[in-house]
C-alpha cells in the first residue's frame, strides 16, 4: 500500500469519525437552522406564524365571549360576536344536556298554487322539507349549518313564542312564523316556480323516539300531526326578481302600454 494510500485512508476515517460525532441520534430529525434561510423566506415565515397567532387568540376571544354570561363587553361587541360565530362557529351546551332531544320532528309543506291570475289555485302534494335537508346531509363529509340545523331550529323557535291555540305570543311570535314561512319557502324554491304560488300552509309530524329494550318506560310512539293554518305569500317574501301570479302579465303589460305612448307622435 502506499504512503499516500494509507494518509488518505486515515483522513477518511478521521471525517467519518467526526460525521458520527455531529450526527444526530438515531431516530431524531436533524434540526434546520433559521439563519440558513434567507432574509425574505424569514420574514414570511414571521409573518405566517404571527398571523396565525393573531387568528387563533381572536377565534378563542370570540369563543370565550359568545358562551359567556351577558356582560358589558358581549352586550356592547354582540354584533361582531354574533357575525363571527354565525352560522359555523356556533356553541351550546346540548351535548351535556340532562334530557337529550327524544323526538323525530318532519316540517312537510305544501302550496297553493295559480298558473295565471284569476284562475283557480291548485293545492300540492305534501313536500318534506325535512327529507330534502337530510338528502343535503346524507354522504356529505362537509354539510352545510344550514341544512343541519336551520329548520329544526326554526320551528323550535316557532314552538316556545306560540300558545297551545297557534297564536303568537308577543312580537317574537310574529317574528318567528315569518323566518319559519321564509325558510319553507326557501326549501320549496328548490322543488317548484315560486312565482305562481300564492299561499303555503306547513305541517308538522313529530313521533316519539322509543325507548331502549333496557328501559321499563311505555311510550306512545304513534305521530302526532300539527297543521298551521295557511300563509299568504307577499311580494317581499320570494326570491328577488321573482314576480308572483299575474305580476309578470301586469308588467308585460305595463312595457307593452309605455312603448305604444313612446311610438306616438
């Protein structure tokens, strides 16, 4: 072997010896050194971390403020609270609740409907509203808040600000057959032209969830119906840009008669 075989044989084992010196353990990623980056890949990287500080503790302060007691700051920032945490962000406290919903409860609607002004209306078939909210829902691994909760809720709010003889109790209860009737409306814009339809009338079937084979309770699981009474439906109550029965000939009409005067001398 050479002289110079063996001087380089030794350097060699001397840099492996200092390689396995500075090697990280066995198992451990190899830490990166910020000061290798340059100076515009530093400045982004602050700035991405520090944005999503800034996000993360307004998520949380908007959070804290949404489920806590009223107080002076929530009272006076409700608007922005409630801006943020609707309709995604939204926290209750159901899940812990004592007595957990025990109820099936199917909003149906059906609808009145005129296909030109003066005729006879024709009644629908009952539509379930609430089957079409759970075909949004079924096999969708990201639904909407709308489609989960929106009409449910709805009709819960309906339910507490009207008395036993469908009346509404106070201002809240006007409020509540407004949002209930707009959301049906909604619904069926999905299934029908809305601009034809002149009242809708909803129902409401709730059965009782029966109870575990553990459990001693007899319950009537049997429907129960609750038919409201029929609502009149207003120009400011569809879609914009949707006229209602005899609206769109009043309108045609109306441009026929405008361009006759511009012709004339």
């Amino acid at each position: 072997m050479l002289p110079s075989d063996t001087a380089a044989g030794s350097a060699g084992a001397a840099d492996d010896g200092k390689r396995a010196d500075t090697a990280p353990p066995e198992g451990e990623l190899e830490s990166v050194n910020l000061g290798a980056l340059s100076l515009r890949a530093r400045a982004v990287l602050a700035v991405a971390i520090s944005g999503i500080g800034v996000f993360a503790c307004w998520h949380l302060a908007m959070i804290f403020l949404f489920v806590a007691p009223s107080n002076t700051v929530r009272e006076e920032h409700w608007g922005v609270v409630g801006g943020y945490m609707y309709p995604e962000f939204e926290q209750n406290w159901k899940l812990f609740a004592p007595n957990p919903m025990q109820r099936d409860t199917v909003v149906e609607a059906r609808a009145e409907v005129s296909e030109e002004w003066g005729q006879d209306p024709e009644i629908t078939e009952w539509i379930d509203l609430t089957a079409m909210d759970i075909e949004q829902i079924r096999h969708n691994p990201l639904p909407s808040h709308s489609h989960l909760n929106m009409l449910r809720r709805s009709w819960d709010f309906y339910d507490k600000v009207h008395n036993d003889d469908g009346e509404p109790i106070g201002m809240r209860g006007e409020v509540a057959a407004s949002y209930l009737h707009r959301i049906a409306l909604q619904r069926l814009d999905e299934r029908m032209d809305l601009g034809g339809v002149e009242r809708i009338q909803l129902r409401v079937v709730t059965t009782r969830v029966p109870p575990p084979s553990w459990r001693t309770e007899d319950y009537d699981t049997s429907p129960v119906t609750q038919e409201l009474e029929w609502w009149t439906v207003t120009a400011d109550d569809r879609p914009e840009g949707v006229p209602g029965p005899g609206e769109a000939d009043a309108t045609n009409s109306d441009d026929t008669a405008a361009s006759r005067n511009e012709a004339r001398p």
